[in-house]
C-alpha cells in the first residue's frame, strides 16, 4: 500500500493530470499527420505517456 501525505498525493494527482493530457495531444497529433513514420513515433509517444499515467494511477488505488 501506498504511504504518502495529502500534499504527495495531490502532486501525484497533478503528474497523471499532466500525463494523460500529454498522452492525448500525442493521440491528436498522429491522428493530423499523413507521415507513417511520424505518426508511429506519436503513436509510441502516447502509448508511453498512457502507460504512465495509468501505473499511477493505480499505484494510488492500492
């Protein structure tokens, strides 16, 4: 389980806050390039960005 005070558990809401914001402008962005290369690299942009949002949020269910 996960120990932290409620100011740690606040910044650690902002980070995933931030993160799925991030990971949605990369989903945006490979969706308007006609590049197949660029919107590769968007794409495993936001998937890196959706996997880290997402192993922090649920490191704060636990």
């Amino acid at each position: 389980m996960l120990n932290c005070s409620l100011s740690e558990l606040r910044k650690l809401s902002d980070i995933i806050e931030c993160e799925k914001n991030i990971y949605f402008k990369y989903e945006e962005y490979s969706k308007s390039v006609n590049d197949p290369q660029l919107k590769e690299k968007f794409q495993k942009c936001a998937a890196t960005h959706k996997n880290q949002f997402t192993i922090l949020s649920e490191l704060i269910k636990s």
